[in-house]
C-alpha cells in the first residue's frame, strides 16, 4: 500500500489492465472494474454534496456513508473477500425510517431539483442505482457477498429522502412533476378557494 501511495504513475495499467486487491490483473472494461469506479464516483460525489451548508447529523451520517463506501470498495477489490458487514445496512435503514418520518407524505413524483445541495443528493442516488446495477450484473458472474449490493440499493433509497430534508433545511420544498392527475388536484383547489385568494403551494 506505501508503494501505491507513494508512486502514483506506475505506468502499469497502460496496456489496458488494472490490478485487484489479490494481484489478479483484469480488463479496465470488466464488469468488477465498472463497479468499483462507480462506487469511487458514488463517494466523489458525496464528498462535493458534503461542501454544501446542511445539518451536522446529515453531514455526520454522509461522512460515515463515505467510509463505509471505501470499505464496500476495498472488498470490490478483492475477490471472495467480505470487508463490509450486514450492520452498515442495518445503519442506513435506521437512519432511512428516522429521516422519512420528518417529512410530509408525497403528493405526487418529485423531479430532481431545489436546492443545490438536494440537486447534489439526487446526483449521488442516481449514480447509486448505477452502481447498484452494475454490482448485480457482477454478481451474476461471479460470486459475490450480499451487504455491497443491499448497501448500495438502501443508500439510493436514504439519499433521495435526504434531498427532501435538505430542500427544506435550505428554505425549498419539493419539486413536483406536474402530472394530470396533480394539475386537476390543483385547478379543483383554486376552483373552491374563496374569490380574490390565490392559492399557495
């Protein structure tokens, strides 16, 4: 590991390859590799989303999140390794049930929007899902453990809860698709509100 931190160029991977944890070489192009870069953006992007003002027990939970991510790439890394353990899981869906039950109940879809530091969160599910998928397109490879692929699907679940707690801790709500089933909802309120008041959202 010294010589890796050290030695930053080493030049070998130049034909195309890249070493695991076990010194197995793979193509840069194989499905494992797809799925550690995925992670490693997944946690680059947290740490953009983490510059941004938001609550310290939000920002508490993203770093550890960050963590946490480092070690689900480390067993990535090494096949047939187990790094990650089933109560990081547990530790997000914990945190998913506490921060869903301040929010008020969904209307309809939201887009991904607001507030920057929510726009960022969505940003950071959506590549979530992506590396969520790639994991399970691996694991119909090879053999794989259960906590990174869990890990990945509840962590893109808590961060789109998330970005609904930090729309409203910087004075945003949420962005609503405008369906038709939510525009007649709202001409039907405006048709009953009292003449000369405008409805609010």
């Amino acid at each position: 590991m010294g010589h890796r931190l050290t030695q930053i160029a080493t030049r070998t991977g130049d034909a195309g390859t890249t070493g695991l944890g076990n010194q197995q070489r793979v193509s840069k192009n194989s499905l494992r590799i797809h799925a550690l870069g995925d992670v490693d953006e997944l946690n680059s992007f947290i740490g953009l989303l983490l510059t941004e003002p938001m609550p310290e027990d939000v920002r508490a939970l993203l770093v550890s999140i960050q963590h946490e991510l480092f070690t689900l790439g480390g067993e990535l890394s090494m096949p047939g390794h187990q790094l990650l353990q089933a109560d990081a899981v547990l530790r997000l869906d914990q945190a998913l049930l506490e921060y869903n039950e301040r929010l008020p109940r969904l209307q309809e879809f939201i887009l991904p929007g607001g507030t920057r530091a929510a726009a960022l969160a969505h940003v950071c599910r959506t590549v979530a899902r992506r590396a969520e998928r790639h994991v399970v397109a691996l694991g119909q490879e090879e053999a794989l453990h259960d906590a990174p692929r869990q890990y990945l699907n509840r962590l893109s679940d808590l961060l789109f809860v998330l970005a609904r707690v930090l729309n409203r801790d910087g004075g945003g709500h949420d962005v609503y698709w405008r369906s038709e089933r939510l525009r007649r909802a709202e001409q039907d309120a405006a048709g009953a509100a009292p003449a000369g008041v405008s409805e609010k959202r």
